[in-house]
C-alpha cells in the first residue's frame, strides 16, 4: 500500500495529478512518511530526515528530464550536475541526473539509517537511484515514470517499514 502511496505522491509532484498543490507542500507530503519511519528507529533524526527528504525532493532535474534531446543552448545547468563528470554522452548525463535527483529525494533517510542499519540504508539510496533507471524505461511515459519513480523510492519503506508494512 505505502508503494502506492509513493506513485501517487511522485505524480502529483511532478504535475501529472488532479491535486496540485504548492511545490512544497508536495515535497513535506512526500517527505512525511521517510520521517515517520524513522522515528522507531531514533525520533531525535525523523525532523532532519523530513527536512532533507524534503529539500532533496524540490531538487530540480529539468535538463535531464528528456533523455534522447540534446541540453537546449542557454539552458542554466542543475544543481546535480556540477557532480557528473565532464565528457560523458548526453544520454549519460541526463540519466545521472535523474538517478542524483532521485537519491537526493530519499537523501534524509539514507544518512539517518547509516548510523543505525547500513543496510537499509542501502535500500533506501537504490529506491532513489532506481530513478535513472526509470528515466530509461519510461522515457516518453511522464505518467508511468512519475508513478514508478515514486514506487522504487518508497520500496524501502514497504520493507522495514512497520509502521506502513
């Protein structure tokens, strides 16, 4: 169930929903449920992990959005890509930058579960990564890559997740 909440939440964020409310009030609302999870686990870092999981979901991918078009002349590069290698092919880059983008959106609860269970932690940062994938199985589907994007990230909350399980 908690997966489908995450494709939900993932295709209200990027627009493709009924509901649209402001930018960030999507993000607290995808951020809410990593925050939760954790509170089990150590509740003094559920408020650091709402915060991150928040600010990493606002991060903007628009470049990297369309995998097989060229970065337009006198686009403004994200803000991941100062962390992807020059020289790399534009399809290279873009998925990048959706795998980044999408690692920053699970970003709180990746850094809160390395002191706890590193494990999980893992599984958290694969939910987000799984992303870039999504972008190369989905490309021209934004509706089914938005739904998906929001699945694999909320993966790893259907696993540990007592809470939600």
């Amino acid at each position: 169930m908690i997966t489908y909440l995450g494709g939900l939440l993932s295709l209200m964020h990027g627009g493709n929903f009924p509901l649209n409310p402001p930018k960030q009030v999507k993000g607290f609302l995808w951020a809410l449920p990593y925050a939760i999870v954790c509170i089990p686990y150590n509740v003094y870092l559920a408020p650091i992990v709402l915060i991150l999981c928040w600010a990493g979901k606002n991060t903007g991918h628009g470049r990297g959005f369309n995998l097989t078009e060229p970065f337009e002349d006198g686009t403004e590069a994200e803000f991941v890509e100062r962390f992807i290698p020059d020289g790399l092919p534009v399809y290279t880059q873009k998925v990048l930058i959706m795998a980044l983008t999408g690692l920053l959106a699970v970003s709180g609860a990746v850094i809160a579960f390395a002191f706890t269970d590193i494990s999980v932690s893992l599984l958290f940062a694969v939910g987000g990564l799984f992303k870039g994938i999504n972008a190369m199985i989905f490309d021209s589907n934004t509706e089914a890559r938005e739904f998906a994007d929001g699945v694999t990230a909320y993966t790893p909350l259907a696993i540990i997740g007592g809470v939600f399980g």
